[in-house]
C-alpha cells in the first residue's frame, strides 16, 4: 500500500505536473514545426521545379494524320498518278530513284549513287542495299528496269514518259543500272525521280490493261507507308487507309498511319476543316482563307518551280498563225487575268531564276487593245472565229481561264470553255489528243530548267507534253544544246536566246507561278517552311511528321 502511495506521487510529480510546462515552450514547437513543414514544402517544390526543368513536351511516335485532298482515285498505280488524290498517293506509297531535297536540288532516293560519265549520255545508277517492298520482297534492279520499260511503253500512257523517251536501260557486270541517251544530259538525275513498281506483282500483266490489274486498288509499296484499307465516307468519297511500312528505306516514320480522305470540290475541303475531321490540306488556295473559321488551322505559303501558261495548239487553223498569237498577247489585259491569282507571282517567262539566272530578257511588247483587235480582225477577214479552250478543275485555273475568255471576246473571238476534271481520262483524250485551241494548264518546270518536254519537236506528239505542238528547229536546236551544255555560260547563252525565239513564236503566254499554301492543325509537325520543287515535295520528310506529344526526360 505504502509502494503503491509512492508510485502515484511519482507519476504526478515527473508527468501530470509536467504538463504545465509545455505552455512555457508552445511557442518553439509551433516554430519548429513551421520549420519542418517549410523545409518538406520546399523539397516537394524543388523536386516539382527540376522535374519541370529537364522535361520537355515533345512529338512522340504514333497517331493518324489524315490529308484532305481533291479528285477521285481510279488507280493506285503511281504510273498512272493524275489527280491530285492519286499524286498524294503515290509519293507516301512509292520511292523514286532519285528525289528531290528541301534544298531544290536533286539528290538520291532508292539509289546509292547516281553518276554520269564526260559526255553527259550514259548514267550509271547503283541501289542500296537491303531495299524491299512492302511485302518483304527485296527491291532489284530487274524492277527499275521492268519499271522504265513499262514508262516507256506507248500503251501504258504513263505520265513519266517523255523522262526516259528513247533511253535504252540495261544492267552492266558490276550489277549496276546503265542508262544510255540518245543526247548528252546534264542534269539527266532529274528524270529518275520516276516511282518504281514490282515486277515480282506486275511481271506477267498485260501492258494495254495494266491500269485495270488489281494492283491498281491493293498495290505492293517501297514509300513510307503501305495500303491498308478503304473506306467509302459519303457519296463518293473515300478515305485511303494507309499503314507505316517497316521496310521503309530511311527508317522509322513518326506516324502510325496516314489517311488520304478525298474529296469533290473545294467546298467539301473547308468544311471538314471546319469540322476538324481532316489534319491538314494543300488543296485550298489564299483566297479561301476567310472561309476557315475554325481557329485551330494555321497557314504555310511554299513557292514552288511550276508554271500556268496559256498554251496555244499551233496545229489548229485559228492559232496556227504567228501574228495572231502574238495579236492575241498584246490585246488581252494580264493585269485582270492574273488579278485571279492574287497571291501567286507573276510568270512572263518559263525560266525561273530559282533554276537559272540569265543576263538578258526580251522585251514583251505592251498592251496595245486597239491595235491587236484591228490586226485580228485583219487575219480574220472580218469574221468571227471560234476557239475551244480547255481547262482542269485546280487551283486559280477555273477563274483565271474566264477571265481569259472575257478578254478573248472582248477581242472578237467566240469562246467556249470547258473545265475538265485532271484525271486520266483528262491526259487521254485532251492532252493526248491536243482536243484544244488553248489549254490553261499549269506544269511542273523542276529543279533544272529543263525546257525539252515542252517545247522540243519530239514531244508534239500524243505522248510528248509539247502541249503547244510547238515545232521550231532552232529551238530543237537549243534545247538540246543547254541540256548538253556543263559550262553554264553556253547555257545561258543558248536560253537566252531560247527565250528571244518564245517571245516571237508565241507557243505559249505565261500567267502566274504558283505557291503551294498549306492549311494544318496547329497542333501538329508537318514539312518545313521551305522553298519547294512540286507541292508534292512536302513529304520529303514525311518520315518527321508527328501528331502526338509526350513527356520527355532532357538529359541535365
């Protein structure tokens, strides 16, 4: 009892009346504890701040980036690539030989090296190793060969034609591919950037129906992507599903799959961008831009190495004559023609500077409306005539080729237009045919200025693109000369007085340079902000196009 005394008296004495002192230090443990909880905040903060400050939000791997694009798809064949769905196509499906850079220059695609020998006629091109097509099976030589016979095949009608006209193609001892020209070629790594097919699938199909094989809607591919599926989504459109091809010869591609979604018109496009259905288009020009109210599009403008001319078909009795060409260039006003192509530069000559700086330019004689239309009237003999004008449903061509018209009459002519849609049936029986007296047509000058398709003799004809069925000698003359000429002076030269023999010949008027304008998710990467060759060159780097991001740790 005594023990039990004692041991309450203890607990009282160093515990109970303890507690009373605590109010004496309140004031430390509330500051400590402050303390401690400063010091857990600012580690808490300071690992939230480093964290932050070696991570970046960063396009990752993965994802769909879907391409509104104009025009039907009839064939995924990229021989046969003439709307612009199918174009679009056929560069994410198919590699070139040769291909050109975001420099404006040519350089190599499917081929190791390219290289000529002095005289500029036989070319030599070696393969990388280890290409294959999408289905495994190795790319060869025997495909680049099968390819350009098949270009060059005047059934086919393929679009790549006039490139490879009268080259003869075999593979030397050293398992190389032997090009050999007819003519000296400077710049002939130019015309390799021509899509190769697979012999192993089409080796066996008759050339004459070879549009028609099945490889047309389910092709074998060596680009970056590979056919996947189709989709029909309203009416008649559809959407291409495309898969990232593993063999792929420059590696990894970013995206998963690429859609082409096409579309009928113009209208069509802006609203599945409004919409948001669709990541990006090249399809829509300057002027629809106030169409586009959505604001999570943004706008890139590429300048691009084509031409729109009007050509004249000199074969055709009422624009066969010299003076009334050059009539017609000095009546119509091209201030209110190329009004409809605000944006785009104008084109007087079809030599860009981006390809060849010359000295001298020829005069173009003024306006003078009084004097042409009384010199029409005069090679008339007072008479109306009648001029068929053909033009393809793309870009500025449908209101530049009214105004056009507008101004014809104006001179005294009657005028009827047609506007075609640019399909293959388009190539067969208009440009083919040359079933025109104008075309409003834009064409692709390249990299190189390289004139021989379009105004050379040879290619008057229904495979040729001498769309003006333009025939001069001295021009066959200098044409060949700069494409054989290595001293640029002499070239210059030679198309310095090409371009004397244009102005007076009249085989075509030139109208604007075209950009390429690009409508895109702000969201997402797509090319870079360059100068292109053709708007088809936007996928050069397809393989860094990305629509996803993630977090990414930087290395401190």
């Amino acid at each position: 009892m005594k023990a039990s005394e004692e041991g309450k008296e203890h607990i009282k004495e160093n515990l109970i009346e303890r507690f009373s002192h605590i109010a004496n230090i309140r004031l430390l443990i509330l500051e400590w504890s402050l303390l401690v909880a400063a010091l857990i905040m600012l580690a808490v903060a300071q690992a939230f701040w480093f964290g932050n400050s070696y991570a970046e939000n960063v396009f990752v791997d993965g994802g769909t980036y879907t391409e509104a694009t104009l025009g039907e798809v009839k064939s995924m064949n990229p021989l046969f690539a003439n709307t612009s769905s199918e174009k679009v196509l056929s560069k994410l499906m198919f590699a070139t030989i040769s291909t050109d850079d975001y420099s404006g220059h040519a350089g190599t695609g499917l081929a190791e090296s390219i290289r000529s020998d002095e005289s500029g006629k036989i070319w030599t091109v070696k393969l990388r190793e280890g290409l294959k097509w999408s289905d495994g099976e190795p790319i060869t030589n025997e495909d680049v060969i099968f390819t350009a016979n098949l270009i060059k095949n005047p059934t086919v009608s393929s679009i790549y034609d006039s490139n490879l006209s009268n080259v003869k193609i075999s593979e030397n001892e050293q398992g190389e591919i032997v090009f050999d020209l007819p003519v000296s070629y400077a710049d002939f790594i130019t015309a390799l950037n021509f899509p190769v097919v697979p012999k192993h699938v089409l080796g066996e199909a008759d050339p004459k129906t070879l549009i028609e094989n099945n490889f047309s809607n389910a092709p074998v591919t060596s680009g970056a992507f590979s056919y996947n599926a189709t989709q029909i989504s309203a009416g008649e459109e559809k959407i291409y599903y495309l898969s990232a091809n593993p063999n792929y010869y420059l590696g990894n591609v970013m995206l998963n799959s690429f859609a082409v979604h096409t579309f009928n018109t113009k209208d069509d496009i802006v609203r599945a961008v409004n919409a948001g259905s669709v990541t990006g288009t090249a399809e829509l020009t300057e002027t629809e831009a106030d169409q586009v109210t959505t604001g999570q599009f943004l706008v890139k403008k590429s300048g691009l190495n084509s031409g729109a001319f009007i050509f004249f078909n000199t074969a055709h009795d009422v624009v066969k004559n010299t003076e009334m060409r050059a009539a017609i260039r000095q009546g119509i006003d091209m201030g209110k023609i190329r009004a409809e192509a605000a944006d785009d530069s104008a084109l007087d000559y079809p030599l860009l500077k981006s390809q060849i700086e010359l000295m001298n330019y020829p005069a173009i004689l003024e306006r003078d409306f009084e004097a042409a239309k009384a010199k029409i009237a005069e090679l008339s003999g007072g008479e109306a005539l009648h001029l068929e004008v053909a033009t393809v449903n793309s870009g500025y061509l449908p209101g530049v080729t009214e105004a056009i018209k507008s101004e014809l009459e104006s001179l005294g002519f009657e005028v009827n237009v047609t506007v075609y849609e640019e399909n293959q049936e388009f190539i067969n029986n208009v440009v083919s045919k040359r079933s025109y007296d104008i075309l409003v047509y834009e064409v692709e000058l390249g990299t190189d200025p390289d004139l021989l398709p379009y105004f050379h003799s040879s290619q008057a004809n229904s495979s040729g693109l001498n769309l003006s069925n333009y025939r001069d000698a001295l021009v066959d003359d200098l044409l060949l000369g700069a494409r054989d000429a290595t001293n640029n002076e002499v070239r210059v030269k030679k198309y310095e007085t090409f371009l004397e023999r244009f102005v007076s010949g009249v085989p075509a008027i030139g109208i604007y340079q075209p950009n390429l304008t690009y409508y895109y998710n702000k969201n997402v990467r797509t090319f870079n902000d360059v100068q292109l060759v053709t708007a088809l060159d936007r996928f050069t780097d397809i393989n860094e196009w990305a629509v996803n991001k993630g977090t990414k740790n930087k290395t401190p």
